[in-house]
C-alpha cells in the first residue's frame, strides 16, 4: 500500500461515516461492522434481507454498503440492480459484495450488476483495508446506460485479481475522446429504448447529453456542446411536460452522431491486431 494502515484510516473516514451491512446472518454483520468501526466509521446499520436493505437505504443514506452475495430472502446481485435503477439519493454508493464462493463466474456476476468490489470470506484486515481504498479513494466513472448502471465495467479491478496490471495506474483517466464514443454509444442505445424503458432511458440520455456537453467545454468544441445544449433542453422540456416523443428526440439528437468515430475498415483492423 502507499500510506500506512493508520494514515489510510484518516483518509477512509471521512467515506464511510454511514454504513449499511446487508447479512443474514447477524454474527457476520456484528463482526464486520466490529471492523469498520476499529478502522473509523462511525454508524453502521445492518440488515438481513434485500427488500429491508432498499428501506433501510432510502431512509439512512448509506455511503458504503457491503451486501452477502446471497441468503435466506436475500439477493445480494438484484439488491445492486435494484439500487442502481432506484431514484434514492445513494443509488451511487460504493457497493461491495461479500462471500465465501468467490468464484469467477461470481465476481463477474456482481461487476455486472454494478458492484465496485468483491470481498472473499474468510478475509484480512488488509483484504478489507484494500477494498476500501479501491471503492473511497480510486473513482471511477459512472455508467447510465439502459441496460447497465453502475461504475465503469472497464475500470473493474476486484481485489481478488492477483495478475500484473496492464497500467501504472489502476484507474488512469479516460481520454476525452473516448468518452465522446462512449456516451455517444449509450446515447444511441437509449434512444430505442424509451419505447420499453422509458424510466431509464430518460436518465441515461440526460447523463449522456451532460457528459457530452462537459466533454465539449473541456475540448473547446462548440459544435459538439451547442448540440449537446440543444438535447438537454428537449429533454428537461420532456421531464416537465411528461411527455417524451422519441421522433423528437431522434431528430434533436441527429447532430451527434457526425461526431461518431467511423469505424476503421476491417483489413485496417487485422493488421493492428497482428
């Protein structure tokens, strides 16, 4: 680690002054919370089932939640989900999943439904240590997609991986013009689905249009933020009328996709890889 266990307390605290463990076994909670107080939080609250969990978040607004991968009436996975595609104020919070059957079809499993970290049971004070450090004090960006909410799939670094790592950094910043393509992308992807989610596809193209527009202003692109204002417009006038017309929104949207990356021709791609 870079700091010392007390000096990365300090930095940890100020994270986790609330936090909620989701067990169904209470002993487990008892311990754990046990732990995080020792390494400085201050009000831990625990639950034992999924459908208490959601209560207990919108009522406490947990900045940490550490949740069992499964049990008697919880689904530590769809508790994520759930969360994630809520409107309560810590639908953000740091998720980490815990368990003893840390497999790799597991830890997929929780990236996928938007986790941060995976802890495995039995686990050390540094294993926990390490966990926090990851979720507190490395962000990562936030994904508002249809089909997928939560931290930045691509930047998932579980503590459980023991390999080299691919960059100095664990999380080294994302190029601005990979973030144009991205939020591009689920821009695309949301705009079909507001005949099936609108809920979701609403947001995710308000975060999309935002993230555009801030792109824009880093990079001193006017054509790119003027096109991205104009969307944020038309969707704040659906989020007070209540009315969301897709033709709308696909016309209003049309300008950004010149802004799309053409896709390098196939032969171009094979000798890149090779």
């Amino acid at each position: 680690m870079i700091y010392t266990d007390q000096k990365l307390s300090r930095l940890l605290a100020p994270h986790m002054q609330r936090v909620l463990v989701i067990d169904p076994v209470p002993s487990g909670a008892r311990l754990l919370g046990e732990l995080m107080k020792d390494l400085g939080a201050r009000n831990i609250y625990s639950e034992t089932t999924d459908v208490r969990a959601l209560s207990a978040v919108k009522a406490i607004e947990p900045q940490l939640i550490f949740t069992e991968l499964k049990g008697p009436n919880l689904d530590g996975l769809d508790f994520v989900r759930r969360l994630r595609r809520s409107d309560m104020a810590s639908r953000q919070a740091p998720v980490i999943i815990v368990t003893a059957e840390a497999t790799a079809g597991a830890i997929v499993a929780a990236r996928d439904a938007g986790a941060h970290e995976f802890l495995r049971k039995p686990y050390t004070i540094k294993d926990l240590l390490r966990r926090l450090e990851a979720v507190s004090l490395r962000s990562r960006d936030w994904i508002e997609a249809v089909h997928y909410v939560g931290p930045d799939r691509r930047r998932f670094n579980s503590g459980d991986y023991q390999g080299p790592r691919k960059r100095q950094t664990d999380n080294p910043p994302t190029p601005d013009a990979a973030r144009i393509t991205q939020a591009l992308k689920i821009l695309k992807a949301a705009i079909p689905a507001i005949d099936t989610d609108p809920v979701q596809a609403l947001r995710a193209m308000q975060a999309q249009a935002a993230e555009l527009h801030k792109t824009a202003m880093t990079t001193c692109d006017m054509k790119l933020s003027d096109a991205a204002s104009n969307l944020q417009r038309l969707l704040n006038q659906a989020v007070a009328s209540g009315i969301m017309v897709r033709a709308d929104i696909e016309a209003c949207a049309a300008p950004l996709w010149t802004f799309m990356p053409a896709e390098a021709p196939k032969a171009e791609v094979a000798k890149t890889a090779a």
